[in-house]
C-alpha cells in the first residue's frame, strides 16, 4: 500500500489539492474565484487570447495553453517511445488487442454520449455535440494508480492497461489537433514549427551522431550533449509553440513536433518506470527535470478548470459521465473480444476475457484530459461546467472498478 501511496503522492496530489481548492472556491465566492482564473497578466502581449484586434495573456491562457503543453510533451514522450523503440509496447502482435481495445474505449463512449444527447432531443443534441470527444479521455496516472489496486501491481491486466491508456493518449492529442483548433486555421505556421524540429533534429541531433561514425567515444555527441544541453531543443520548442498558436491549433500541442527530435535512449522500461531516471539521454533527463515543475503546473490546472459550481450540474454532465461509465466498459470489452476471440489475437498470459470488463471500468477516469477537453470543447457558461462537472464524477470509476473486480473474482498479483 505504501508503493501505491507514493505514486499518488509523485502524480495525483496536488492535481487533486487543485481541483477540491477550486470546488469550494466556486462554490463559496464564484465572482472572485472567475475574476482569479481570468486575471489579466498583459493585456496587448503578442501571445494569449485574441479578441477586439490584440492579444491578451491571462493566468488561464498561461496555464490551459502555455505550461500544459509541458504536460503533454511528457506524455507525447511515452507514446513516441512505444511506437519507436524496438521492444516499445505499442510495436508488434502484443500490442494489436490493446489497440483494438483503445478503439472500443473511445468509440464505444462517443455512441452512448450522442446516443443519449440524440434521445434528450435536437435542442440539447446541438447544445452538446461538440464535447463528444470529452468522455473517450483516459487519465493515465489515476487508472494505474487503481489499476494496480484492483489487479496487484504483477498483474498482466496491468500492463494491458497502461497501453490502452498510452494509445489513448496517442489518439486523444490527435483529436484535439484536428477537432478543436483554438482560432481559425492558418496552417501556413506551421512550417515554423516543423521547420525548427527540422532544424533542431539535423543540427544538434543527426549531424553530431554523423559526424561521430567510427569513433567510439562519441565524442561531438557528448559534447552537444553536454555543453548545449536542451538548450537548442527550448528555443525550438518556443519556435514551434508559436507556430501552433498562430496556425490556429490548440498551443498546448505546440512542443510535440520536438519531442520526436530529442536524442533518447535504445529501450523503454515503461511509463512511470524508476528505472528510466538513471538513464543518460537527453529526453529521459528532460523528462525528469520536468517531473517536479510539471506537478505544479498540474495544481494550478485543477484550481484553474475544476472550479465548478454545484448547481452547474446538468445534461452534458450525466452524458460525460455515461459515456465513460457506460460506454468504456462495454466498448473495450467488445473490441477486445473480437481482437482476442474472433481475429485470435490472444490476450496476455495470466489475463482473463472478464477482465476486460474491469479495464474499461478503471479507463472510464478521465478526469486531467476530460477536463481539458471540455474547456476547449465548449465556451466558458454553463454547458461547459456541466460537463466539467462530469469529467470530476468519473472519479465514481475508480469505486466501479474495485467493486467489478471483486464480482469478477479478480486474483491479485503482487510484484
């Protein structure tokens, strides 16, 4: 149980702190809690929100747009390791039943969240329609931390679940690209972002490596590893963060096109691993340099979009809250059946076909990612709460979980 509280107290915390902070903020003073998430840090800066002819950078704009891309470039490193290292977990057979599973999680959610929105009539159905991608968010952190609760840490559900919860992650960073941009689109940017991973890639990373074939001390990719540091990978990722603002995407996906740049190491051991802080490449050590900083960055999130009063609580709530109580179980079970039964791609040794059920339950915590999506999904008012306030009760996920778990007869194992 310590190694449980640990991970939580490493990860979840002070996200958590955030979001109970900002619950009973808004629902003591909402004025002064909304005049603190909107306060205006410089008006007419050349980033943050554009309205009226100039942009205006707002405690908000600097959390949800500028440090959360920090976040999701820590994520988007496990997903790139996963796909590109030769033993990462989202290569090969093993990880074609998880994939099918991913897919379920997130097409069975949209179904049962415009299925029902279609049933409360075409009023609410053009009122919630766009937060249809709210419900197939996947928390990482909290799904393994109760993951490994229900299953023991030993468990191969475990690991199952931890890549449908990295492809999710995967598919999830797509759908914010492509189905919510944050202005409108002027694609042409984007060449400065490319063009800066580009040119961080073949000078501080492929040319140092070229120029050392043969030499076995490696020596001028020790020395940009050494003396420049992260440093040409910083000012290229403010290059390419710039270039998604202004084209129009969501910012906060702005470093992605970097993290694929970054010298990293021959082998994953895994999200979350300990192991990975004791290796020597750049993007291990950026990742753990962030660690600290971006567990703070996580606190001001949940103060910033988890302030949410009670009365908010509407339809967009219980169709997030359906869609991912609901429509995760029954869509990784079905996918996962017909990968691992009909298409005989077999599950992990020691896994159960039941307990697919209790890993689509554990998915179904959004939390993080549903709450960023929905504060992009939809305008700050009332719809956008209830949503919010949907993606904070997927926290009942976790109490489903244990309770299917122990229906289904789940056998622990422990490391």
């Amino acid at each position: 149980m310590y190694r449980v509280w640990n991970f939580l107290t490493n990860y979840s915390l002070l996200l958590i702190f955030g979001a109970l902070i900002a619950l009973v903020w808004a629902n003591v003073n909402a004025h002064s809690y909304h005049a603190f998430v909107e306060f205006v840090i410089w008006d007419h800066a050349p980033i943050g929100h554009y309205h009226h002819g100039h942009r205006t950078l707002t405690l908000h704009y600097l959390v949800n747009d500028i440090l959360m891309a920090l976040f999701f470039a820590i994520a988007a490193k496990e997903v790139w390791e996963a796909i590109a290292l030769k033993n990462g977990s989202l290569r090969g057979k093993k990880a074609a039943t998880p994939l099918f599973a991913t897919a379920g999680g997130m097409f069975g959610p949209i179904a049962v969240y415009l299925g029902m929105a279609a049933l409360l009539g075409s009023d609410t159905y053009d009122a919630v329609k766009n937060g249809w991608a709210i419900p197939t968010a996947t928390d990482i952190a909290f799904s393994y931390l109760v993951g490994r609760m229900v299953f023991g840490a030993g468990h191969p559900a475990v690991r199952f679940l931890l890549l449908l919860a990295i492809a999710d992650d995967a598919a999830g960073l797509i759908i914010l690209a492509i189905f919510y941009p944050s202005g409108d689109l002027a694609p042409q940017w984007l060449l400065l972002s490319f063009g800066a991973a580009l040119a961080v890639f073949v000078l501080a990373n492929w040319l140092p490596r070229r120029m050392d074939r043969g030499k076995q001390d490696r020596p001028n990719s020790t020395w940009a590893r050494k003396t420049l540091s992260f440093w040409p990978y910083l000012i290229a990722a403010c290059a390419s963060w710039y270039g998604f603002m202004m084209s129009g995407l969501h910012p906060a996906l702005g470093l992605l096109p970097i993290v694929v740049t970054i010298p990293h190491a021959d082998r994953s051991f895994g999200v979350f691993s300990e192991a990975e802080q004791y290796l020597t490449d750049l993007l291990n050590m950026i990742e753990h340099a962030l660690k600290h900083p971006v567990e703070i960055i996580l606190f001001f999130f949940g103060l910033l979009n988890a302030g949410v009063e009670l009365s908010a609580i509407g339809d967009a709530t219980w169709l997030v809250l359906a869609g991912l109580i609901l429509g995760k179980p029954i869509g990784v079970f079905l996918f996962g059946w017909v990968a691992a039964a009909v298409l005989r791609l077999g599950l992990p040794e020691g896994m159960r076909m039941i307990d697919l059920i209790t890993i689509g339950c554990v998915s179904a915590i959004g939390f993080t990612v549903s709450l960023f999506v929905a504060s992009v999904a939809f305008e700050a008012g009332p719809v956008q709460d209830a949503a919010k306030m949907g993606a904070l009760f997927s926290f009942a996920a976790a109490l489903i979980a244990i309770v299917v778990g122990k229906l289904t007869r789940v056998e622990k194992h422990e490391l």
